[in-house]
C-alpha cells in the first residue's frame, strides 16, 4: 500500500515511517515544508503527523499560529487528499482536545479543549468530521515516551540520571502514557485495518495500565543504574512551591491525573506490547 506520512521526520513521524517501510509498504515522506503542495497521486492513506508540537512558557506559539499548523493545514491536506482520490486519511490529534472532561477521558466526549494547543486541534477534529467522500480517522495519543522523547520526559530523564533524591515518593497519580512504538503499531494499524472498523472513528491511543509519576521515577532510575531514592515529600508541599515559582502547569504534569479509555482500539483488533523496553530505551538515549 502506498501511504504519505506528514511530518516524517518528527518523534512519531520517524518512527512511523519506519515502521512502514519494515512492514512492506511504499512510503511518501513529507516533511511540514513540503505540504503546500503535496502529490497524493496514486496514495491510498495519508497518516498527517506534521503539527506544532504542545509547548508552556516563553516557547509556546500564539493561537494563530497553532491554528494555522494543527488546525487549517490538516483540513486544507484532507481536501487535497480527498481531490486526489485518496481513500483514507488518519489525523494524529491529542487527548487534549478532550482534557476538560471528566476522567476517564472516553472517545465519545464532546470535544472540551483547555489551552490553544487542544483548541487547534479539537477544530481540526470538527472540520474533518464534516469532510464527505473520504475515510477519516482520528487518533488521540495521550503523552507519549520511547527514545527521542524531549521537552519534560527529556527533562525528568536528566533528573533520574542526576542520582539526587527527587520529591515523588508520594506520587501516586494515575496517568496514561502510551510508548511510540505502541503509537507507531496503532497508526499502521489504522491505516490498513477495514473501512467497517476504523472508518470515520476516533480511536485513544494509550496503554491499557497508567502510571504513577512515582513508578515512572522508579523504572526511569533502575533502568540508569541508578538508586531509587525517592523522598515522600507531600503532593501539598509541591504544589505551592511550584506554584510560587510560577509552574503550576509542572504540578500537572508530575502530580495530576489523566486517564484515557482506549478500549475501543483493542476491541477493533489493536494489541498493545509492553512499554518498559520503551522506558529503558528513553533512558538509556542521549539526554
């Protein structure tokens, strides 16, 4: 089969496009400057992974600019596939596009976004939804790990291999994570699997067992050869010293819950492998 993968040379693109290739198909590699124009002749699925990536602080875009990348530019490449006779088009969105409902987070929620970044995204959702004459499919990673991981989980790879006592040993949050060789299984997965099955869905990518930011330090660590040393300092104590240094959106991340059901993936066929050897790899890498 014949699939374009935007975005290929992205963390998920590249591992994709990859795993594409090993599996046999013939693969159209785009990178995010190649999109203006793309020939989607002869392609039978576009995997759009090409967006702005989620970001805080000083480095975070303007809402025009994530809504040019992650909103406008899916659904202009959508319509452009759909021109070009292309049979399917899977969208990589996010969990964020939801994040302001109730846990678990279920695919069927109505789209409730909480920053500019899941807005982007959750409008792309809505236009694609309305395109006809084209399979769409929509998979929401939750937050993904794997070697090449960067920004926070490149961050908390550092800190695990500082050796120094970190504050989680009162981390129990719940958390879905999801490996990128499960999300690059996924998305080939939805790009081959019958039209009865996947069409016109929205699928959660995200391992069946969420972690706790307190085991997550703990495989991080043994995987460095490094001691665990996990202080149980009180998720209370943290917040308001993270919020006094103006990182409430830290505690979030380390201390918050965010569990997505992707049930209906594995009831359309999909099995998840285990993530350690993903965890190990994470920390073993560059960092």
């Amino acid at each position: 089969m014949k699939i374009a993968v935007t975005g290929a040379g992205g963390f998920i693109g590249s591992a994709l496009t990859q795993m594409l290739i090993g599996e046999g198909h013939d693969v159209l590699p785009l990178s995010r400057n190649e999109l203006s124009d793309p020939d989607f002749s002869s392609v039978e699925t576009v995997i759009h992974c090409a967006a702005l990536a989620h970001r805080t602080g000083a480095e975070r875009p303007d809402a025009d600019t994530f809504d040019a990348v992650n909103h406008r530019l899916a659904v202009e490449l959508a319509a452009n596939a759909k021109a070009a006779g292309v049979g399917r088009f899977v969208f990589v969105s996010t969990i964020y596009t939801i994040a302001g409902n109730p846990l678990p987070l279920t695919p069927d929620m109505p789209l409730k976004p909480r920053d500019d970044y899941g807005r982007a995204k959750a409008k792309a959702e809505a236009d694609l939804r309305e395109i006809n004459g084209i399979e769409i499919v929509i998979a929401r990673p939750v937050l993904v790990y794997g070697p090449g991981a960067r920004a926070n989980l490149k961050a908390l790879v550092k800190l695990c291999d500082s050796g120094l006592p970190l504050p989680f040993g009162l981390a129990d949050n719940r958390r879905s994570l999801v490996s990128l060789e499960n999300v690059a299984r996924a998305l080939t997965f939805l790009s081959v699997a019958p039209a009865e099955k996947v069409a016109g869905r929205v699928f959660h990518l995200a391992e069946p067992q969420p972690r706790s930011t307190k085991e997550l330090v703990t495989k991080l660590r043994a995987a460095l050869g490094k001691p665990v040393r996990l202080a149980p300092v009180p998720p209370v104590f943290m917040r308001l010293l993270l919020s006094a240094a103006g990182k409430s959106g830290l505690y979030d991340q380390l201390y918050g819950d965010l569990v997505a059901d992707s049930s209906s993936l594995t009831e359309a066929g999909f099995d998840y492998l285990p993530g350690d050897r993903q965890l190990e790899a994470m920390a073993r890498g560059p960092v």
